[in-house]
C-alpha cells in the first residue's frame, strides 16, 4: 500500500476481528441518502456544539452496570484529558494526551474572538460508541439532540476518535 | 458517531463530521464531512500543533455554511508525520502472531459475555 492511498478501515476492521476469531463480520450503518439542515443564521452569529467519543476523567458516565451514557462538560472549563483507552485507535502512531487533538475547544475560541463564529454552546457533549446502532438511534442520539436544543445550539462539530 | 450526526440534521441542526476514516463515514451517509487524513485518535490534527488544529476547526466552520447538500464531503490539507508505514500499523494482522490474536480474542469475548451478564442482571 502506499503512503498516500486512505486505509480501508472496513477491510482492515473485518480481516482483524477475523483473526481475532469472532464468527461474523460487523455490518456498519448504511444509507444511500443523508438529511441536510442549513445554517439558520450567518455562521458568524451562530453558537457551535463540540461532540465527542470520549469520556469523562471520572467515567462518571458509566453507570453501575458498565453502560456508558451521554454526558456533556463545560466549555470554559474543560478537562485536560479525557479518557480515550477503551475507544479503538491507532495506540501505536499516536497518542491522546493533547485533549484539543480530538476535541479542540481552544481552536474554537480562538476563531470565536475573531468573529469567525459567535462561540461556543455552554456544554460540549459525549456520546458512546456502541457496537449496536439500535442504541445509538433509540437512545444515544435522541438525548444529544435534547441537550444540544436545551443550550440553542446553531450548528454541530463532530470528533469521533 | 455518524448516526447521530443523521440524527442531528433530522431534527433542524446542521452538522460536520470532523475525522479520519472515510470509507466507514461515507458507507454510513453523512450531511457533512471533514476528512482529516491522520491516525485514529486525532481527528482534529496532530497532538500539541494548535495551528493545525485550528486551520482544521475553521475549514469545519466554513464547510457548516457553505455545503451545497448532502454527503458533501471535503479533504482537509493536513498529512502525518514523517513515519513511513503509519498506514499499515493499525490493527496489523502479522500472520506470525495468529496464535497470539486468536488468545487476545478469547480473552476478548470472555470480558465481553462478563459485561453482558452484568448488564442483563
């Protein structure tokens, strides 16, 4: 393979967990069309919502039978690091000790005080990577669309690690 | 994470999916995608680089505003690291660790069905 050519993450996904031994390769979502929303606002008068596949520091979105849950942080006062160990990433290339890699409140701010947009929602949000989509649908998914309208939230930035 | 960015722009609020692995991303069907060329982990652009992470962030913010419809897809200019091989590295399967992979997945699936019946007491 060359350097430049995108890695097939589906092939490669399916051909590891082969080998891992598991019995039927996972069937990822697919859709022929996709929904499309526009901006209400000129972006610069809009509010921003940050999303990410990480947890908190005190995995205090997990409750005490291991589910884990949306949940969501301030963003004037975000964590350095969150927790990323249970998610699947490249563990051997890189690292995520540098939180703003894969959830840059800084970067957003920055551009906020340049009037690239109004700012950020109060809140960004966590939600689970879940092997079944019937969860992320029925249950994930419709909890962060309820606190991204609780904070008014114009448009959506979304990090999945 | 993509189904909940459908999800999102189903219920009135524009989106973007900022990340890395585009074959899952666009196989799943999103409004709006920021394909950022980089190792699982860093979506937003190598770690400590807080100029890279903003040209990423503010190319997301433009593609929010400016996407023509759906499944609109762009490609940020951002590339890793002189590490030849980085492609290659993520979930590797050396046929000479088959063994050890096969063990890895037993230990795997019996952390699994010990979650699932915790969850199911």
């Amino acid at each position: 393979m060359s350097d430049t050519t995108p890695t097939g993450y589906m092939e490669r996904t399916r051909l590891y967990y082969r080998a891992l031994g598991y019995g039927s390769d996972y069937v990822w979502a697919h859709h022929a069309d996709a929904p499309f929303a526009r901006l209400a606002k000129p972006l610069a008068e809009s509010r921003i919502a940050f999303v990410s596949t990480s947890s908190p520091p005190d995995r205090s979105n997990r409750d005490d039978k291991g589910g884990r849950h949306v949940w969501s942080g301030p963003t004037d006062a975000p964590p350095d690091r969150l927790l990323t160990h249970d998610l699947a990433w490249d563990k051997e290339t890189t690292h995520t000790r540098d939180r703003a890699s894969f959830l840059p409140i800084e970067a957003a701010q920055s551009l906020a005080r340049e009037g690239l947009i109004a700012g950020l929602t109060p809140s960004f949000h966590g939600i689970p990577t879940e092997y079944s989509h019937r969860k992320t649908i029925d249950v994930d998914a419709p909890e962060l669309v309820r606190r991204l309208r609780d904070e008014r939230s114009d448009g959506v930035l979304l990090f999945p690690i | 994470m993509s189904l909940a960015a459908r999800a999102i722009e189903e219920a009135g609020i524009p989106t973007v999916i900022v990340g890395s692995a585009r074959d899952i991303v666009e196989h799943c069907g999103v409004p709006r995608f920021l394909f950022t060329d980089l190792p699982l982990g860093n979506p937003a652009g190598w770690p400590d680089r807080p100029d890279m992470q903003r040209d990423v962030v503010a190319m997301a913010l433009r593609l929010l505003a400016s996407a023509p419809g759906p499944r609109s897809t762009e490609v940020a200019p951002v590339t890793w690291k002189d590490d030849p091989g980085w492609r290659a590295r993520y979930a590797h399967v050396d046929p000479e660790k088959m063994a050890k992979l096969r063990a890895e997945g037993e230990e795997r699936r019996r952390r699994q069905a010990e979650a699932k019946a915790l969850k199911d007491s």
